[in-house]
C-alpha cells in the first residue's frame, strides 16, 4: 500500500510548513487526479496513521478530486471523460491522448486552528 508513504509524504511537507510559520494545521487541502494512481480510501486511512504522534494529529485530510480532462483533436477544445479506460471524447468520438488533468496529487491549501 504505497498510500501510507504518500500518506506520510504530506505529513512531513505540512508539518515542515506548520513549523516554519509556527502555526497549528487543522486540514490540509489536496487535488487527487483520478490517474494519479492512487486510492483515495486508502489514503484518507493513512493519513490518520501516518499524523498519529505528529504536529498534525487530529487535523483532516480535505481531497478534492480531479476528473480526467483531455484535449479533443477532433473538437480542438478540452474534454472531460467518463472513465479513465476510454480515452476518446464523449461528443465526438476521437480518439485522444493529450492528457491536460487528472494526474495531479498536489497540496493546494493548509487550513490553520484558529
């Protein structure tokens, strides 16, 4: 499960920033791509494992997840799909590889305790 390592990736890049700002994090905010290849469940599971003993103990891991957008060669504008094992668009049919979104696994924000 190479969740927990991400996981604890998070931990250390949050609690690195929680200190250089002497702050206190409550959630950490990040975009999961749905090709990131990652299994949302299973991180959200180790992010309560890998905080336990740490600054960010009791804080939330706030996901947001971000579809599969591709550019249509066919249409020549940005597509959303429907499944990340059919890569062609869903207006016109073309086949399509330009992959704009859907690969991230990005910290966007730390919310702080007030």
């Amino acid at each position: 499960m190479h969740e927990l390592s991400i996981a604890m990736s998070i931990v250390d890049i949050a609690q690195e920033e929680a200190e250089r700002r002497s702050v206190q994090v409550d959630a950490v905010h990040l975009d999961l791509g749905a090709l990131s290849g990652v299994v949302k469940a299973a991180l959200l599971f180790s992010y309560g494992v890998a905080c336990d003993g740490t600054l960010l103990e009791g804080s939330r891991l706030v996901v947001k997840d971000i579809p599969i957008e591709v550019f249509c060669p066919g249409c020549k504008l940005p597509k959303t799909l429907k499944s990340v094992q059919w890569f062609y668009c869903p207006d016109c049919g073309a086949a399509t590889s330009e992959i704009l979104h859907g690969k991230e696994l990005i910290i966007t924000a730390l919310e702080l305790k007030q």
